[in-house]
C-alpha cells in the first residue's frame, strides 16, 4: 500500500472518529424529554419496564456503552435476531445458565462483543497496512470475520455456562437429596424439610429449590412449584425429581424412599460416566504410543541393520 492511501486510510478514520464523538456531544447536550417531565410524574407509578432497564444500566459492566452507542447496539442486536434467529433457544441457555437477561439484552452483547473483535482485526491489519503488506478487500473480508468470531463466541460462551451449571447440578444433587429424604423421615413435611435444606446448603440446585420454595411461601401450590422447577430445568434428573415430589404431595406416597432412590440412580449414572470417560481416556492414550513412540522403536531396531548392509554391500 503506498504511502498516499495510507495517509488517507488513516484521515478517513479520524474524521469518522471526531464526527462520531461530535454527534454524540450534540445529543448529550440535548435536554432529555424524561428529564424535563420526570420531576412533574415523580409521585405516579411507574409503568412497565423503565427501572428495571435504568436499573440494568447502571449494574451492567456494559452499561456504559449501552448509554452511549443504546440505539445503535439495539438496531444492530435486531439485525443479528434476524440473521440468526433461534431466540428460544437463546431464551432457553439463559434460563439453565440462571442468566438474568433479556433475549434482547443478550444480542447486545454479542454485538459488542463482535465489535471487539472487529476492533482488534481492524489494529492488527492497520498495522499490516502501515508496513505495506495489506489489501484493502482482505483486511474488509478479515474485519468481518473478526465480527462474525465475536458473536459467535459470545453464544459458545452462553452454551459453556448453561453446562458448567448443569454439571455443577448433578455434582450437587445426590447430596441434596440424601438430605431431603433425612428430613423427611425424620417427621418434617417437605416444605420444611426443603427450608431446611436450602437454608443449610449453597450451589445452583439450592438456588432452584429457593425458588421453588418462595413461590410456595407466595400462595403457590407444591405441585405447581415443582411442575415449574421441571420446565425450567435442561436436566431429566431434576425434572424426574421435581416429578416424584410432585406426585408423592399430590398422593401421599412416601417421599423418603423415592428420594434415596433417585440419589441412588444419579450416583450409579455419574460412575457408568466415569468409566465410559476413562474407556475413551485409554483410547486417546494409544495416539502417542502408536505415532510417537512405535515408529522411534521401529527406527531404532531397523536402521542399525540397515546401516549394517550398506557397510557389507561391496
């Protein structure tokens, strides 16, 4: 690249830069139309969504940006909805990942993030084009593909904390429910026996079972709750266990045996898992074995040989 159109390159950027920060002086200096009616509306109650959201803002470590590039972001996060779609399934990851979000909030990050990752395509073939070894169209094409990265990883990242939590879950069940059914033969009812073990417990199922239990605190029946807690769930342990709570309310059938149970059954799955993980262990053990050090023992045992019938060939 010759040093005139680097020289433009580089001027086009900073003029797009100051127009941007100038744009966004004009509108912060611009009076907000809440901030002249809010002092005449402050004593009426608030409709919909406006705290929550203010509230949101303000916590996010992406809040500032959303305050400043809001518009922009949520134009762009509508563009990824269209283009990917499958907002229920990302509905779906918040919820096993015990997210606090929004659909939408979600696509605004993967926004930002893939403006992340454009940005630091953008510097490295900046750099590039400083030393003359860039294209224009394979710096473009590179820029999208560091967007495209960025969004995707965003949705990885997603993906990996709805399993990290789901494992974290299982880890945590068979104890949860040793305890439960320890309170309940002991002559507790399941709502106290459930107090008292999520009082005396931490980890994700303990938060699932807080849930359950405040919603049964708030008028809501037990079998209800439970139901809920099945939906909610990615697990089919969880939801087997929500189940048989359920029903053992419901009916009156003991609780105490279901529970040993099923903290029997998910004990025998985690050690089937464990054996099936150390099967494909031994496999992947072959690899260095059989093309690291099998072909060295092959060399070593045929070429002194070889080197023997050179020497004795006249």
């Amino acid at each position: 690249m010759s040093p005139a159109l680097t020289g433009a390159l580089l001027g086009l950027l900073v003029a797009v830069g100051l127009q941007v920060v100038l744009a966004r002086v004009v509108a912060i200096r611009r009076t907000q139309v809440s901030v002249r009616v809010l002092p005449y509306v402050r004593d009426l109650p608030q409709v919909g969504r406006a705290a929550p959201l203010q509230a949101t803002a303000v916590a996010s470590p992406l809040g500032a940006a959303q305050q400043i590039f809001g518009p922009a972001l949520r134009r762009a996060a509508d563009l990824v909805e269209r283009v990917l779609g499958g907002g229920a399934s990302v509905a779906r990851r918040l919820e096993r990942a015990d997210l606090d979000k929004t659909v939408h909030e979600f696509r605004v990050e993967q926004v930002v993030w893939g403006l992340l990752g454009f940005a630091g395509v953008a510097a490295w073939q900046l750099l590039d084009a400083v030393t003359g070894s860039a294209s224009l169209l394979g710096s473009a094409l590179l820029c999208l593909v560091g967007f495209a990265g960025g969004v995707v990883l965003r949705d990885q990242r997603l993906t990996a904390s709805a399993v990290a939590r789901e494992r974290e879950i299982v880890a945590e069940f068979p104890i949860i429910a040793e305890l439960l059914a320890l309170a309940v033969a002991s002559g507790e009812s399941p709502v106290a026996a459930l107090d008292r073990v999520v009082r005396r417990s931490s980890g994700a199922l303990s938060v699932d079972l807080g849930r359950v239990l405040a919603s049964i605190r708030t008028g809501e029946p037990v079998a209800v709750a439970f139901h809920e807690l099945a939906r909610r769930t990615g697990l089919s342990l969880v939801a087997r266990f929500a189940q048989g709570v359920s029903v053992a309310v419901d009916r009156g059938t003991p609780l105490a045996d279901v529970l040993h149970a099923q903290a029997a059954d998910v004990r025998e799955a985690g050690r089937r898992a464990l054996i099936e993980s150390a099967a494909r262990r031994e496999v992947f053990m072959l690899v260095p074995v059989v093309f690291l050090v099998l072909p060295v023992t092959v060399l070593f045992a045929f070429y002194p040989g070889l080197v023997g019938l050179r020497l004795t060939t006249p």
